[in-house]
C-alpha cells in the first residue's frame, strides 16, 4: 500500500514537502507517525510527548478533511490515501 505524506513548515524541514510511503499490509495512522518517529529522532521530539503521545497541537489532515487525532490515530490507511502533518499555526 502506497501512502503519500506531505509534511509543512517546521515538519517539512524535518520529514521533506512531499514522499510516497510503502507500507506493508493494513497500517494505521499511528504506526505510519511511529514509523517516522522511530526512523527521525528530531521528528520524535516534534510531533510526540513522552510515551508516545501525539502532542496535542499537531494537525492531520486525511484526503484534505482534518481528522481528530485522538479519535482517529487507529484509522486504517488505504491504498492512495495522503495525510498531511502540520504543527501548531499562528495567525495575526
């Protein structure tokens, strides 16, 4: 299963703008942020609290529609799907 992850601003530094990701059989959101944060220690340290936690101003976008994170990391992943992964916005 091929999953395209677009990361922005301080992610993007991090992870690249844009890579497809191979995943092997069904994987959900959370093991696809684990796969990341076992491979990038930088983007352990921004994107998750002690023990694994999501912090909580990451947002994620699933196909465009921004999802809960605390409802639904369990998500499954389908084949084409693209999650994007933005860190806390400020406005003016």
């Amino acid at each position: 299963m091929r999953v395209k992850v677009l990361a922005f601003a301080g992610f993007r530094e991090i992870l690249g703008r844009e890579r497809e990701v191979e995943m092997q059989g069904d994987a959900s959101i959370r093991e696809l942020l684990e796969m990341f944060a076992s491979c990038s220690p930088r983007f352990r340290e921004a994107a998750s609290e002690p023990f694994c936690a999501l912090r909580d101003h990451v947002l994620l976008m699933v196909n465009r529609k921004r999802i809960d994170a605390e409802k639904d990391l369990y998500r499954i992943l389908a084949d084409g799907d693209e999650l994007a992964i933005f860190p806390p916005l400020a406005g003016g």
